[in-house]
C-alpha cells in the first residue's frame, strides 16, 4: 500500500474514531431514551452477577418487547465493534486481538464505574461482557478484512 494511502486511511479512521467516541458518550450518558433518569430520580444501580441481565432480556422478551431487547442485548455487542475494527485501523500497536479484547473490557469498566458513580445507567458486569464480545468481534472483523486485503493485493502494508 502507497505511504500517501495508507496516511489517508489513517486520517479518516482517526476521524471516525472521534466521531464514535462523540457518539458512544452520547449514547452512554445523554441520551434520554436510553433510561436515562431525572436528576431527583438517580440511585445507585448495578448487577455484579454475570449472566443474570442477558439472562432476564432473553427470558423476559415478549414481555420487554423486541426494541429492549436489541437495544440492550446487540446494542451493548454493536456499540463495540467500531472499537474493535477501528483501532487496529489507526494503530500498529493494537493489531493483537487480545490487546484490543484488553483495552475494549477497560473501556467498558471505565463505561460503568462513570455510570455508577454519576448514577447515569447501572454498573453492570453484563453489560461489560457484552462491550468485551462486541470489541473482540470488532477485531475479528477487521482481522478477516486485513486478511483478505493482503492475500488480494499481496502481503506489502
């Protein structure tokens, strides 16, 4: 790939990194259609129980109905995957699945313990869980994508 490429992939990569960032803070801690609460109505909420929260969104569906469901079960995965695909995009460093598995289970603590601690959300160890899987599958998909542009276009970067 052309040195000129190459610093032209980067620059939009950063960009839309920004840009994902921007939204993901959004999402995470503005947006009020995400249960989102008044100021007056803000407690302490969290679930230090793996599984229990995927687990009451898978059984509870019909109940919850389809929207709550996607957007708390795949919203947490999809939310990720940017991070996962971008980074290794705009960084040589972090071309190593299990750095990018490391830094999106980071990104995901510091999510929730801001969550809890500004009462915004609910500190959740399912919700990590799931940021994690959607940061590795973010990876995955780049990996597959960098695979198949080297075997393409042949092995020079």
């Amino acid at each position: 790939m052309k040195k000129e490429t190459k610093h032209i992939i980067r620059t939009l990569g950063t960009i839309l990194f920004i840009l994902y960032v921007l939204a993901l803070i959004y999402f995470l801690f503005f947006s009020e259609e995400y249960g989102r609460a008044a100021m007056e109505e803000r407690q302490y909420r969290y679930n230090l129980i793996p599984f229990v929260e995927i687990r009451r969104f898978w059984v509870y569906r019909k109940q919850l109905g389809l929207m709550a469901v996607v957007t708390n079960l795949f919203g947490n995965v999809i939310g990720f995957l940017p991070f996962g695909f971008i980074l290794p995009v705009i960084l040589d460093k972090m071309r190593s699945g299990w750095l990018i598995v490391l830094a999106g289970f980071g990104l995901s603590v510091t999510v929730e313990v801001i969550q809890l601690i500004t009462k915004v959300g609910c500190f959740d160890v399912d919700d990590m869980i799931l940021n994690t899987a959607g940061a590795a599958l973010g990876y995955l998909l780049f990996f597959i994508c960098d695979h198949l542009r080297r075997k393409i276009y042949g092995k020079k970067i």
